[in-house]
C-alpha cells in the first residue's frame, strides 16, 4: 500500500496471496536441511540394503527418502522427468558396479556422478540457469543443491560406516535382529562337506529338503547334503538308500518298497 501511495497510483486491486496447508508442507519437504535428512536416508538405506541383502527396512527407508525428495520438487515443478531418469539410471550404474562387474571402476564413477547430478538438478530451477547467465541470479543459486547434496551423501556414508560397524559387528542386540548369525553345529546334526563317507554306503536315511536332484538327507540323526542318483525329483520325508558317496555329497536313491 506504502508503495502504490509513494507512486500515486489510486485506483487499485490488491491481491494477497494465503499459503495453505499444502503449501506450507511442500515448503518445508523442500527446505534444505530436509532435503539433506532425505538424501542421507536414500544414502543410508542403500548402503545397509546391501550389507543386509533382501527386501527389509534399509529398502523402504531409501525408497520412502526418495520419494520425499522428488515427490514436492516435481509436484512444485521444479524437478523434470529426465533428472529423475539420470538419478534412476544412477542408481542401475552402481547395481551394475556391484553384481555384475565388481570392483571399482567405469561404471561405478558413472553411477555415482549420474547419483548426485540427478538429485542436485533436481533442486535446481531450470529457469534459473536464464538469469544466472544475465547476472539476475547468483552462481551460488546453482552450486547450493550440489553442495547440500555432496555434504548430505559423505555425511550419511560416513554414519553408515559407523553404525555398521558399531551395530552389525560383535554381540550388539540390534545384530541379533537384523543379521542371520544362526550357527549350524556338528551338535545340532550338521556336518560340512567331507572328502568320502564310504560307511554310509548301503544305509538308509530320510528327506529332509527335497531333493530336485540335490537337497538333504537325515542319516542317523545327522544331515547330510545328498544328490537323487537319478536326477529324479524325491519328495520330502522319502526314504532313500545311499550308494555312493563323492566330493562330500551322498549320491541315494529310493529305497527299495518305496514308490
């Protein structure tokens, strides 16, 4: 009002405009140091993901930081499809890395860079880049998602390394519950591998895991791993006679009466 009176302008329609609900939520999704607890949970949740394979917290973690990153950036119109496939393709690059071609080389470097570019022009306006050429806008406009994004992936990589191994190594309680540490002792009826068992030849034993050829056998209270000699499929709880025994594994068949 100030304003319109200093320039004398009197006849006027003011509009002021009311943030809702919505917007005040996407405001603060999109605030940097919520941007950065999210990469740190994308970070994190992958790096345990794969220290503890499968399908578990660390993944819904990683993918519920994803979400909460991209969904208001791209609801706000701020983050565009091709940087959402650069981060996707990121992250495909390092899978690759990882199962497909271990060690640390081209397509690691690739995935990581693909990883951070992705997230980093995800917050950035690409509208932006117009004015910062005509001195509108700061270079720093550009250089603060890459910076939140390189402070937020070291910080949560470095805690990752931390926590794994202050709580998926030794006797912690939480490694009890995340971690399979369950021991198979000789005690309990389990046997490694063994060069022959030629006094096993001739005995009989029952299934214990299928065998479709290869499965397990229980042969006096103990189990052995076991191969049908027939390559046939022998059902569980099957009584098998064994006939030979090479590299470790009982060879058996069904035993003679049964169907």
């Amino acid at each position: 009002a100030e304003v319109l009176q200093r320039a004398g302008v009197e006849d006027y329609t003011l509009y002021v405009y009311e943030p809702t609900t919505l917007d005040r939520v996407l405001g603060w999704l999109m605030n940097p140091v919520a941007q950065g607890i999210f990469i740190m949970l994308i970070i994190g949740g992958i790096y345990f993901e794969l220290q503890t394979p499968g399908i578990g917290f660390p993944l819904v973690a990683a993918v519920l930081g994803a979400v909460l990153y991209f969904a208001p950036l791209y609801l706000e119109g701020v983050a565009q499809n091709w940087e959402l496939l650069l981060f996707v393709v990121g992250l495909l690059l390092l899978a690759v890395e990882i199962f497909v071609l271990p060690g640390f080389g081209i397509a690691g470097v690739a995935g990581i860079a693909a990883v951070v570019t992705g997230l980093a022009f995800a917050a950035i306006d690409n509208e932006l880049f117009r004015h910062v050429t005509s001195g509108e806008v700061s270079v720093a406009w550009v250089v603060r998602p890459f910076a939140v994004v390189i402070v937020s992936s070291v910080t949560a990589f470095v805690a990752a390394l931390w926590l794994g191994r202050r709580f998926l190594t030794g006797s912690s309680p939480l490694r009890e519950r995340i971690v399979l540490t369950t021991r198979m002792t000789p005690e309990q009826g389990y046997v490694g591998q063994q060069p022959s068992l030629p006094d096993l030849i001739g005995r009989t034993g029952t299934v214990t895991a299928v065998l479709r050829p290869s499965g397990k056998v229980l042969v006096d209270g103990t189990y052995y791993e076991a191969v049908a000699e027939d390559g046939l499929y022998i059902e569980r709880g099957a009584v098998v006679e064994i006939v030979r025994a090479e590299g470790g594994l009982l060879y058996c068949r069904r035993a003679a009466g049964q169907a």
